[in-house]
C-alpha cells in the first residue's frame, strides 16, 4: 500500500513527529531504513469481535481481524514487530474456562515478538500465568518485577534486542505495583522495583552496551495520574534518557495519536495507548538515515 493511501484508510489521523529538530520528508527515502511497530494493550481475552449490537463497538475487534490487518502490513514492511503492552487475561468465558491457554496460543500465531505482564495477567495465580506459558511462542519482558524464589523465575527476560534493517532495536518492560491491585496470595513473592530506576539502569544499557539505535519500553504503568506522586508514562518520559517509544497500558486510553513528551536530556519521547479490548492496532513508522537521526509518524487503527 502506498504511503498516502495507508493515511486515508487508518481510522484515526496521523501524526508526524520529527526527532532533533528534522520533519519525516527531510530524510531522503532512498537512503532511510524503516521500522514499523504494531501494538496492542488491555485485550483482555476479548477472542471474538464484538456483535452489532454492541454500541459504539459495533463490528469491532477480534483476533481474526487483527491477523489480517498485521499480516497486510507486514507484507508492506517485513521490517516489523509486533508487541503487546499486559493484561492479555481476563474479561471474557474464554479466560474462565481456558485459564489463558487460548489468548497465549492465538497471539502465538499471530507470530508477537514479547509482550510485558499485567496485573489481571495474575488473576489466576503466578502459578496459572506460569502454567500457561507452554503455549506462548514469545518472549516476556518485566525489568522491573523481580520473580527470584517463585516459579516464573528464570522465564521472564529483563530485555530483549531485535535488529531489523540493520537497526538495533532494544525493549525492556516495565509493570504496575501489584501490592493493593491483586491480592498477595497470587503474586506471591514477586517484588515490585521502582520503575524510573529501573527505566534508567536498562536504558544505559540498551544504549551504551548492547549499542541500541531504538529502545522501546512496554509499560503497564498506565499513561497518567492526577496524583504527583504515582508514576505513570508520561512521569516516565519526562524523567528518564535514552527512551524513543513508551508502549502503555492499564488505564485503558484511547490515544488519537501519540503524544511527545521531552526527556531529561532534552530528547522526544512517544508515548501511545490504544485503549482496550483489541478494538485498535497501534502503528508507529521509525524513519532512520545513515547516521541514525529518528524521524518517525503514528496512527491508531480501527478493527473492523
């Protein structure tokens, strides 16, 4: 599909975002590598579409149609990942009575490259979600849950780096305190670390070690707060270096675009949610040239 084509049928605007100072056309496309990143948050089990009946989600969602759209785009551009953001689990008969085992084995096919955990991604137990994970072919990323002394220990990745087009793209994962959010006995001895420090620990890592031209962050920390103190993506952005995209989750917000926050280091970060219930897919295009300067654009699109 050409470029101008995807821009009219996406359901929602799209948004042009320069990084250092540089609009999207400045790049020459002859010489520019492209990403793409799809992405999803909060699909809560939800299998099937929703039915007509179902107000302003009428003929929406569903895996099936999720397959479709991202197998469309990754014919476009093979250089493509696709990640999801926590609480895959629960919402639907499905989770109930499969325990998981279904929404694990359909994002298998749909071929996710990780997801991050959730809290509702503990509703069965620690000893469930680990017991479920058999079924997923993808990786989990939670760098700042610590999982020492239970069963998930040794099963979940602090990081993980992809290169596509020669560029190097490096994804940590951060999630929500669970203390107060899902009772102890589930969680069990999962230990909470602050998110900023761990955020900044990895990310120096990402960047100075592994030599990361993109660092993506799948959040479950939820995209903003009225309190000061609780963290949250936008808190994030505005307190870390070396992050150029925060995937989020939890609070269930439908982004029309992403927003730009500034970092400490004086830096554009992105930060996008698509709202719940795999009504949306997110889409962000990274434009790099030959020295790694970013350029990149992002649009949610409607499954219907």
């Amino acid at each position: 599909m050409k470029r101008k084509d995807f821009i009219h049928n996406t359901a929602a605007a799209t948004a042009f975002l320069g990084f250092g100072g540089f609009s999207v056309f400045s790049l020459n496309p002859e010489k520019r590598k492209h990403i793409t990143i799809l992405h999803t948050n909060d699909v809560h089990s939800h299998i099937e579409a929703f039915g007509p009946e179902a107000g302003r989600n009428a003929n929406m969602g569903g895996v099936a149609r999720r397959a479709s759209l991202v197998e469309k785009i990754r014919k476009e551009n093979p250089n493509t990942l696709l990640l999801d953001a926590g609480d895959i689990f629960q919402g639907t008969p499905y989770f109930n009575f499969y325990g998981g085992e279904l929404e694990f084995k359909l994002m298998s096919m749909l071929k996710y490259d990780a997801a991050t955990i959730g809290n509702h991604d503990f509703d069965n137990g620690i000893d469930g979600l680990y017991a479920q994970l058999p079924h997923a072919k993808f990786p989990f990323i939670s760098s700042n849950y610590d999982f020492s002394n239970t069963l998930m220990e040794g099963h979940v990745k602090d990081y993980k780096t992809f290169i596509k087009d020669d560029v190097k793209i490096g994804i940590f994962g951060l999630g929500i305190e669970l203390n107060g959010l899902v009772n102890k006995n589930l969680y069990k001895e999962t230990k909470y670390l602050d998110p900023v420090e761990i955020a900044t620990d990895k990310t120096r890592i990402l960047k100075e070690e592994e030599n990361c031209d993109l660092i993506i962050c799948l959040s479950h920390l939820g995209y903003e707060y009225s309190s000061s103190k609780t963290i949250s993506d936008i808190k994030l952005a505005k307190s870390t270096e070396n992050i150029d995209l925060i995937i989020g989750g939890h609070t269930h917000t439908f982004l029309e675009k992403p927003t730009t926050e500034i970092n400490k280091a004086g830096k554009k970060v992105l930060v996008n949610q698509v709202g719940c219930y795999g009504l949306y897919l997110g889409r962000i295009d990274f434009f790099l040239d030959s020295e790694n300067n970013i350029e990149a654009e992002g649009v949610k699109i409607a499954i219907n």
